[in-house]
C-alpha cells in the first residue's frame, strides 16, 4: 500500500492469471486454452497481412469483422460490439450496463473477475449462491435486481443452464439487463445468441480464446440490441480508440469464416473430454458434469492444493482455487488425447503413493 494510491486501489482484489510457464514441454491444462492449433485460414490472414500497412491504424470499428460475426448470428452490424478479449467486453459492460441503484446479481461461485469488475467500478453485487451440487438455481435470482450476470456454462464448474431457464429468467427481469457470458458455449451448451432479437434486457458475449483457439490475440464480441451495444461503444470510445489490432482483426474474420474447422475441433474436444471423465471416475473422482473444454473434479484423497503441487512436480499444470466450497476441486482443461493421456498416468502414480 502505498500514501499515492487512490481510495479504490487500496481496496482492489485483482484478478490472478493462471501460469503461463517458460518452461518449455509442460502438459499444460490450466488456462482452458484450445490443444489444437487455429485455423490455417486465420494464421494465413495474418501472415498475407504482416506487411508495411502494420504502420497504419487499424479499423477503429473493425467492421468487416463485425459484418462477419453479425452474419454468422442473423443479425446487423449495429448489434455486435468486438473488444480486446472477452475480458475487456465484460468490463465495459460492468461500467455501461451493469453499474444501477439496484444490486448485480451473480452466482458465488463464478468467473473470478465479476467481483474483481464489481470493486474496480463500485458496483453493488450480491452473490447468489449455487446449490449443494454446484448447480445455478434460477428461482433464486427472482430477486430485486439492477442486472444479472451468469457464464453458461458456468467456470470454473463446466454446468450449463437450460435455454428455457435463460429465456424464463429474462422474461421475469424486463427491467435488469442480463448479461450470459457465453466463453466455452461451443463445447455442448445451449447459446442465448438466438434470444437477442426478442429480449432488449440481453446481452450474449462470446470469446475467440476457446473454441476458435485464438487466446493469444485477445478478441471477444457482445451480441445485443442496438441500445445496449451503443452503451459498450460510448464507454470504449472514452476509452481506447483501437480496441483491436489489424492482424487480430483480419485473424478473427477468417477464423469465424471457417465453420469446418471450428466444428471439427469442439467435437474433438467434446470426446476428449467424454473419455477423460471416464478415465477420472474411474479412478473415484468425483467429476461435475461438464459443458466446457474444462473439467471441474475432486477425490477424497487429497486438497486440491495438494493434487496441483503433485502434478506439477510431474511436469502437468492444471488449476486450483483456494476459495471456499472449491477448495478441493482441480480444474483440468481438456487438452489433446496424448496429454490427457499423460495426466491420467501422472494421477495414477500420485494416487499408488
Ligand atoms: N469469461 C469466462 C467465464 C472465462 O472463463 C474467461 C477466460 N478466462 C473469459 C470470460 C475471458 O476470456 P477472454 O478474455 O480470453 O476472451
């Protein structure tokens, strides 16, 4: 702490960013990053347009890229919003859309960065709490409210909600915008995007990062009705004028362009996920039920902690959250065949010791 720090620094819980290592060879599965590589058509993009035009500025309303994501949903270009991942699309709505008299709502356990969001800009939240099984309750956000915001699926747990259950819980809060971050949606999970058109009060916001295997280049959209989309734009243009590079951009409209790439790599990753839970209760794991490119499991054996700090002494990274109600849980992101292949003997030798 320091006497220079403004009143709401001080009282800042920043968000921490799982590892990134230097190590070269670590089997990682910590970050919920895509084990294949992008789509060849994204790469070659960016390789035919890393030329001298890198001197000029970019789109500054990235409108080929947003055409494209506009056409892909049925919808104008005046309803989709792009930023510097999913991460910046969602702190812009926290100040334009989620900031009321009236408290946001959001489930306890959830995407670390909600509450971080809620301290950096004052917004009043309240946590909702999941069920004994990990479950989102929606009967239990029919509450007064300003907004609501909840990831389906939901992380770091991989429970999707119902589409029914989105569509009953906007038509219950005609007046609170609802926000359903859409991250790892393409991994089995029912998306909202189809909703837009009917509900004013929604907001959908989906990333490049999972299943589109772009995390490196930081690109997430929001889908929405044009006054909703106009309150993102205000605040970004108070912002940052070029929210995305050009080869981001360029990457990102042929990375959405390319349907058999993208369908080929989540269903590969569906399956992979499918045998790994086998393999995981098999060796009594208790396993959530995923609609993610994560899973979310715990044994009796060990914390979490102590699973992690295992696994990475045997060159395996994965996630844990020291928080309370997941304490004992390990993340593990789905990676390719070989790597899941890898964990599972790793968790073998942990669990003979
Ligand atoms: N929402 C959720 C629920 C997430 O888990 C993540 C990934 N950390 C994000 C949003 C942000 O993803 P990105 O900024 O890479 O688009």
């Amino acid at each position: 702490m320091s006497q220079y720090w403004s009143p709401i620094v001080s009282k800042l819980r920043p968000y921490v960013a799982g590892e990134q290592p230097r190590i070269a060879n670590m089997v990682k599965l910590n970050t919920n990053e895509n084990p294949y590589g992008p789509s060849p058509k994204a790469l070659a993009a960016i390789r035919e347009a890393a030329d001298d035009r890198l001197r000029l500025y970019p789109d500054p309303s990235a409108t080929e890229l947003r055409e494209t994501i506009a056409a892909r949903f049925g919808l104008t270009v005046e309803e989709v919003f792009v930023g510097n991942g999913s991460d910046e699309v969602l702190a812009h709505a926290f100040q334009a859309l989620l900031n009321h008299e009236r408290p946001l709502l959001y489930p306890d356990v959830t995407y670390a960065f909600y509450s971080t969001y809620s301290l950096l800009y004052g917004v009043e939240a309240i946590e909702v709490p999941v069920d004994d099984g990990f479950q989102i309750r929606l009967a239990d956000y029919d509450r007064p409210c300003g907004a609501i915001i909840i990831p389906n699926p939901n992380a770091p747990t991989g429970i999707g909600l119902p589409l029914t259950g989105i569509e009953a819980l906007l038509a219950a809060h005609p007046d609170a915008v609802v926000v359903i971050d859409e991250a790892y949606i393409d991994f089995g999970g029912e998306s909202a995007a189809g909703l837009v058109s009917t509900y004013p009060n929604l907001l959908v916001i989906q990333t490049l990062s999972k299943s589109r295997s772009l995390a490196g280049l930081r690109i997430g959209f929001a889908l929405g009705q044009r006054p909703l989309i106009e309150a993102l734009e205000r605040v970004k243009d108070s912002f940052n004028s070029y929210p995305l590079d050009r080869l981001a951009q360029l990457a990102a409209t042929a990375a959405i362009k390319d349907e058999a790439w993208f369908e080929t790599g989540r269903r590969n990753i569906i399956a992979s996920r499918e045998s790994l839970v086998r393999e995981l209760e098999a060796l009594d794991f208790e396993v959530l039920p995923s609609q993610a490119n994560f899973v979310f499991a715990r044994h009796q054996s060990r914390s979490g902690a102590a699973f992690q700090a295992a696994l990475r002494e045997r060159g395996i990274l994965v996630r844990h959250f020291a928080k309370p109600r997941i304490s004992d849980f390990l993340r593990i992101s789905i990676g390719t065949d070989e790597e899941c292949a890898r964990l599972v003997s790793a968790l073998n030798e942990i669990l003979a010791a």
